[in-house]
C-alpha cells in the first residue's frame, strides 16, 4: 500500500513510469483502456478507409486513402505491440471485433462504446462515398492531432515515445485531408455536397471528446494519463475546425 501510493505521488508530480512491473493495478487498468481505445480506433478507421479506397475519383486520391488505410493499421500495431507487453495476446486481440462493422446511417450513438469495442462512437458510422470520407477524415484526423498533443505526453514512457512518433503521420492524415476537401470545394456541386458531409460529421466526431466534467478526468490527471480536459480539447478542435473550414469557404 506504501509502495503504491508512493507511485502515485510520483506520477502526480509528472513522474514516468517505464516498464509493466512499476505500475499500481488501477494505473494499469486506465493505460490499457487508454491503449485499446486507440488501436480500436486505428483499426476500425483503416477498415474504413479500406472501404472508401474505390470512391476515390483518381489516382492521387486513391494514393493518399491507401496510405490512410495502411499507416492507422501500421500505428494500431505498434501500440498493440506495447499491450503485448502487459500480457495482451496479439493475434487474438486483432481478431476480436469485425472492425469494418458499421451502424445505420442515421443512428444516433452519441458518446457510448459498444459492448466490448473501444473505437470511437464516430467509428461506428458508414461512409457513403468520397466526399463523405474526406470530409470525415478532415474532421477526425484534426480531432487526433488535438488528442495527440495528451497521449505524446502520458505517463508510461514506451507508449509516449510510440506516440510521439505516430504523431506526425496522423497529422498528415490530416493535411491530405484537406488537399482532397479543397479539391472538392472548388465546384458547387462539390461544395454543396461537401457543406452536407459536414453537418453529418461534425457533431459525430464531437461526440468522441467524451462528457463534459467527466468524473474520470481528475483519476487520469492524477496518473499522469491526461492533462487537458475533454472541454478543452473539444475547444481546441472546435477553434482549428473553424478556421481550416472558413479558409475554404465551409
């Protein structure tokens, strides 16, 4: 009980912890719901972004939706490789869950998680062709970049440093994104398709910064998990999705 408390005032103070056998059951719980929410994410997004590969109206497009679909695979296995750590089976996590599973179009998931599936609840919902999917990789991958400025900074020094180098990747996700919305915007027709993509979106990926004064934050803060809160960081994104849709016009 001593040991224990004396490394949560450690963590409490921007402490780190660097190896499974140095962290209190309740902080290993957290990091591990932390990890799988992540590679359930990453996966569910390649698979859909697998889907949204034949809508693409050209070469350069299928390219960028490729990488997509590759890297957020590739970035789900290397945290699932620092699970592997913590005793998770690999190849029986990775089988668990159809990850190009969708919900109706029009259903209404708000923030809640699927029995067992950590994804997203944004993850959830089908994209119906191309417009559609740039616009939610638009909205999503400016979402991850404002996650990322917390998990490149969590506690558990592996998985920070995993992070850190994933971080640049998903911000070009991004940044493809909007070449490929820019590109769409510059017709009417594009533009009116695109402003509908963007009201479906946008309260859906919202949605994923989870419940105002979540009673968990101040648990996760303490660990060294989290820093901002989910306001703040729905503020941020809020304020970089203005600016990079007013630029456009959106």
């Amino acid at each position: 009980m001593t040991e224990t408390m004396n490394i949560e005032d450690y963590l409490a103070k921007g402490g780190v912890l660097t190896a499974p056998g140095n962290a209190p059951a309740r902080y290993r719980g957290e990091l591990m719901r932390l990890m799988s929410s992540f590679v359930d994410s990453e996966l569910a997004g390649s698979a859909g972004f697998a889907n949204a590969i034949n809508f693409a109206p050209g070469i350069k497009e299928r390219i960028a939706a490729s990488r997509i679909t590759l890297e957020k695979a590739d970035h789900a296995g290397r945290v699932l490789e620092v699970m592997a750590d913590f005793g998770t089976d690999m190849a029986r996590y990775q089988a668990q869950h159809q990850w190009d599973a969708r919900v109706a179009r029009d259903a209404d998931l708000g923030t809640t998680r699927q029995s067992g599936d950590m994804r997203l609840s944004v993850l959830h919902y089908p994209i119906t062709g191309w417009t559609d999917a740039v616009v939610m990789n638009v909205l999503q991958g400016l979402a991850t970049d404002v996650q990322m400025t917390e998990l490149t900074r969590v506690s558990y020094g592996p998985l920070a440093e995993v992070f850190r180098q994933i971080a640049p990747r998903e911000k070009r996700h991004a940044e493809l994104g909007l070449e490929g919305l820019e590109r769409i915007v510059a017709t009417e027709a594009g533009r009116r398709e695109a402003v509908k993509a963007i009201a479906y979106w946008r309260p859906r990926v919202a949605a994923g910064f989870g419940m105002a004064h979540s009673g968990r934050f101040e648990t996760l803060k303490k660990f060294g998990l989290r820093h901002a809160t989910n306001e703040d960081l729905l503020a941020r994104w809020q304020n970089l999705t203005g600016g990079h849709l007013a630029a456009l016009g959106l």
